[in-house]
C-alpha cells in the first residue's frame, strides 16, 4: 500500500515533489535534475526515524524527520494531519 502527499522539501532552497508513506518507508520523490540522486529519491525507512516534529515556514506546515544519525529532513505538506496519522499507523 502507498499513500501520496504533495510535498516539497527543504535542501538548498525548496524543492517540490511528493512524499510517499510505503509499508516499510517514507519515499520522497522529485524530478529536478540539478539535485543530487540521494535526494531525488530519499528514502527514510521507519526504523531509522527517532523523532517527528511539525512547525510552520512563513505560512506553510513542516515536517520533520530527525533520523538515529542525527540528520533532519524538512518538508512542507499541505495535507499534515493526514500524513503524521497515516505515518504513526505505518510506524507502529
């Protein structure tokens, strides 16, 4: 099962695309060429997410995704709610 969120993420400006919550991982996805590979498909697999916060950019909702290592993955999604409840589910 996947579920889609239109999302755009944080990394050296904002780049669009979309956020995929599959059974095992949180996929984003965009098709901007300049961006480095590891960040056209990012993958996050759940076990390796320690901590989800949510905050706002100017008027926009954030996610973000702090992995074991330390590293932080922000992302705008318009549909937040929606995305946290589906991803504890997935989660857990």
């Amino acid at each position: 099962m996947k579920d889609a969120f239109m999302a755009s993420f944080f990394h050296e400006g904002v780049l669009g695309g979309a956020i995929y919550l599959q059974s095992d991982k949180v996929l984003f996805r965009t098709n901007k060429l300049q961006v480095e590979t590891k960040y056209r498909n990012l993958e996050i697999p759940y076990n390796s997410i320690k901590k989800i916060q949510t905050g706002w950019a100017l008027c926009f909702p954030t996610v973000t995704l702090t992995i074991k290592s330390g590293i932080s993955y922000k992302f705008i999604i318009f549909s937040r709610k929606k995305f946290i409840s589906r991803l504890d589910e997935l989660k857990n």
